[in-house]
C-alpha cells in the first residue's frame, strides 16, 4: 500500500512492522504499542463500519482530548470517512455545525454523552457507540478507504467576526505542516509529545501528525494536573503562563522542548526554562495553515519567527497572505468544499511587517480602530501589557467614546488586584498615553481557564456585554 492510499494505514503499518513492540501511546496510567495500537484502530474501524460508517461519509466527533477520540479519529480516517472534531458545548453551538457538515452520523465522547441526551437534534442522527469491548473483540483486518479529496479532518475556526468555517484538510496537507515544523523543531522517534491542546483545535490535531510521521510517542494526560501529565513527557504546546506554573514547582522535569504560544514571553521566564534544560520556541499559525507557519526560538526580539519549509508567505501593505503545501483544501459545506485561496494565497486578514525575514504582527486587520484620527492595534496594547510582572494575560476592547469616536479598554488576568495607576506608570515610557486603556477589568475564569493555547477574544467580548460591567457599547 502507498502513502496516498490511505495515511494513517500507511503509517501504523509502517511503525508497528519497524517497531512493534515500541511504546506508541500513553493514556490513563496504560500503554499502547504500535502493534496493540494497529489492532485497535482496526477493531474500532469495523465497529464504526458496522454502524454503516462508509468512504466520504462526514462524522462529527464531539469530545474534549482521551484515548477514544484518538481512536475513533484514527479510524474514521482509516475508513475514508471524514472526522470532523467539534467541542462538547450547548446545543445552539454543536448544532449549526452539524448543519454546516449535513451528517448522518455523530459520535459523543464520555465527557460529551450529557449533551447528546439533552440535545434535540433537528434531524435523525445516527448516535454512534464505540465501547470498550468493541475494540476489545478481534476483527479481521479490513480493507481500508479512501475520501476521494483524501481528506482526514475538519476543524471549525475560532473566527475573531463571523460564524466558525468548516477547514477541511488532507493528510499531506498535515504531513507538509509536520514536516516543515520538524525541520527545525526537532522531535524524534524517542521523544515523548503531550497532547496538551484540544484535537478540535488545529493545534492539537497538528500534534497527533507529528507524532503519526515521526513514529514517535503521544500522551493523552488526564487533563486535570499539568504537571502530572508532563512527567515522562520531552515535548509539549504550553502557554507562558502554564511554563511559569510549572517552573515554580521547582521539581526535576523531563521536558526538554517547549513550543510556546498565546501571548507575550517574558524573557526572564525564557532563561528560567533554558537553565532547567528546557528549549523554548515560539510560532505563528492559523487553522488554514495547518496550524504553525513561522517559528523561532524565543530570544527576547519582536517577532514571530522565521518561515517553516513547505510554506510561503508575502506581505503587501502590511496585509499578511500565506501559501503554500499547508493550505486547507478549503470550507466544507454539506459536503462541498469552496476554496480559501485567491490566486494561490489566503489573506489571513492579520497585519505585519518583515524585517531581516522575520514576521512582527501588528495585529487584526479587524482589531483596528481609529480613535481621535489615530489608528491603534489592540495587539499592540495586549503586548506591552503583558510585559508587566503582575498581567499574565490582556484583551484590548474598543468601545464607543463620544469625544473620540471609540477608545481602548483592557481586561486583565491578573493574580494580584487591578491598579490603574500602577499600570499606568507602567505605560508611561513604553506606549503613546493616547492608546492608554481608559479602563481596566478582572477577566472572568471561564474565559481564562479555556484550554486553548489561544485566548478567546470573542469570548471576552460576549462576557463584557453581558456582564454590564461598563455601560460603553462595544464596537
């Protein structure tokens, strides 16, 4: 069998015939071979055939990270059917998606089950069930699919305006953005990756392809202690606030390579990492992509890295456009997919510049405002913020301003009491007063403890209007 055939086949076949016995995945205090997990994907790919799960079908997946997400992703893949990974929320958020996908078919994880019997889905959903002792049970091995665009997965956006898009990718489309990545973020056979960010997120998913390519081995941790979760891990995709975390513990670890994400690094926290033996890297990317495209290790400069291999990227007036072998097959509607590139670039809608053939953003084309007849990019604010000792994470706002048209205000997580003065002596030498935040406010918890390596801004929007903490419309 090819590569092109059928690649999470081709790769199970290829390491459990090399290294059968090899540890493949850790999850729940168990371990998987390359040969037990090839058995098991197997298994669970004639379990969903059973239940009439055929090549092209789309199969909404909706779970938080566990062994049976991986499973039944793996196997939807090996069948030629289409995953689509969806997170556990309430029904007026899961079901414009399945709309969008018009499935037949959903499968819900353990911690999502609460939701399928709460749901009123609008059409005749087939439920899927893939237990224990399904997989258990020896099957032969089955003939394996293939989706005639050969694609593995679908990823909705986060979307900073609109509705989430369906990105709908091919496994050489995941294989190129591993690769590339790979080249010069070094991750071998013999290292061990956490699965630290959600497989519904283009993140996450990029870190079971770089496992899958490398032949490498994945930890599924429970999710609940990140520092219990990183023991016998080399590698893992943390934000600066959860590195901080787990430095402070001051005990011995094995990460040896962190790629950081979400926000500003303090260089002290990167010399911290660095004398504990932990190389720190940091990268820009976007679900489109295939999540990374530029990356870099953290040396204190602005900038978001270099370009990755099987990557292009150009910048014309300060628009930023990538192309490239990582670029989604494109938005998947009821089965149809419409492209996302014009002339062979997408516009990421996000602003930067180049300097010496490194990318600096400066921010959202849409996180643009004009206040007084001065432009200002809340990244700009966010990013000199998060430089003081005390701000771990800030979501610039604009709201309406009837001298000024609209004016910035800041939410701010922080573990010690906001101070407006501090703050703003803070600013004083390092930011124009007239970007200044009029007003500061506490971020909510549920908006910090989201699990994405990538804060929310809509969900920081959608708590400050609902939350009436400042009478200002926001813009």
């Amino acid at each position: 069998m090819s590569q092109s055939d059928n690649s999470v086949q081709y790769w199970l076949l290829k390491w459990s015939e090399i290294s059968p016995d090899k540890c493949a995945l850790v999850s729940d205090n168990s371990r998987y071979s390359w040969a037990q997990l090839t058995s098991l994907v197997n298994n669970a790919s004639a379990t969903l055939r059973d239940q009439n799960i055929v090549q092209g079908d789309a199969v909404a997946l909706v779970s938080k990270n566990s062994f049976e997400l991986l499973l039944t992703y793996l196997a939807c893949v090996n069948l030629g059917a289409v995953p689509a990974l969806i997170t556990p929320s309430t029904e007026n958020v899961i079901v414009p998606k399945l709309d969008t996908l018009d499935c037949k078919s959903v499968w819900f994880g353990s911690d999502a089950l609460g939701h399928a019997n709460r749901m009123c889905l609008g059409k005749d959903y087939s439920l899927l069930k893939l237990t224990a002792k399904d997989i258990a049970k020896p099957y032969p091995t089955i003939t394996h699919g293939v989706h005639s665009e050969n694609l593995v997965s679908i990823v909705f956006t986060s979307g900073s305006t609109g509705p989430p898009k369906a990105v709908a990718h091919t496994h050489k489309q995941h294989e190129a953005s591993a690769q590339g990545l790979l080249a010069r973020f070094h991750f071998g056979p013999n290292d061990t990756w956490l699965l630290s960010l959600p497989m519904f997120h283009v993140s996450g998913l990029a870190i079971v392809w770089r496992w899958l390519t490398v032949g490498a081995q994945l930890k599924i941790g429970s999710g609940k202690n990140l520092f219990t979760d990183l023991l016998g891990v080399t590698h893992a995709s943390l934000v600066p606030t959860q590195l901080k975390r787990i430095l402070s513990y001051g005990e011995k670890l094995t990460l040896t390579r962190v790629l950081l994400g979400g926000s500003h690094i303090p260089l002290p926290l990167v010399l911290e990492a660095n004398q504990r033996g932990i190389d720190t890297w940091l990268g820009y990317g976007m679900t489109e992509a295939a999540s990374t495209v530029l990356a870099k290790q953290v040396n204190g400069k602005e900038g978001v890295g270099f370009l990755l291999p099987n990557r292009k990227l150009k910048v014309e007036e300060q628009r930023i456009y990538i192309g490239g072998d990582t670029l989604a097959s494109g938005y998947y509607y009821q089965g149809k997919l419409k492209p996302i590139v014009e002339n062979g670039w997408f516009d990421s809608k996000d602003l930067g510049v180049l300097q010496d053939d490194e990318l600096r953003i400066l921010g959202r084309a849409d996180n643009l405002f004009i206040s007084g007849g001065e432009n200002i990019h809340c990244e700009e604010i966010e990013a000199v913020l998060t430089q003081h000792e005390n701000i771990l994470n800030a979501v610039i706002i604009p709201v309406q301003d009837d001298e000024y048209g609209a004016r910035p205000i800041a939410i701010i997580q922080s573990e010690h009491a906001l101070d407006k003065e501090e703050f703003e002596q803070f600013l004083l030498q390092r930011l124009d007063k007239f970007k200044w935040p009029d007003e500061y406010f506490e971020m909510p918890k549920v908006v910090s403890q989201d699990p994405s390596i990538k804060l929310s801004r809509i969900k920081v929007k959608e708590w400050f209007i609902s939350s009436r903490v400042s009478k200002k419309k926001v813009i």
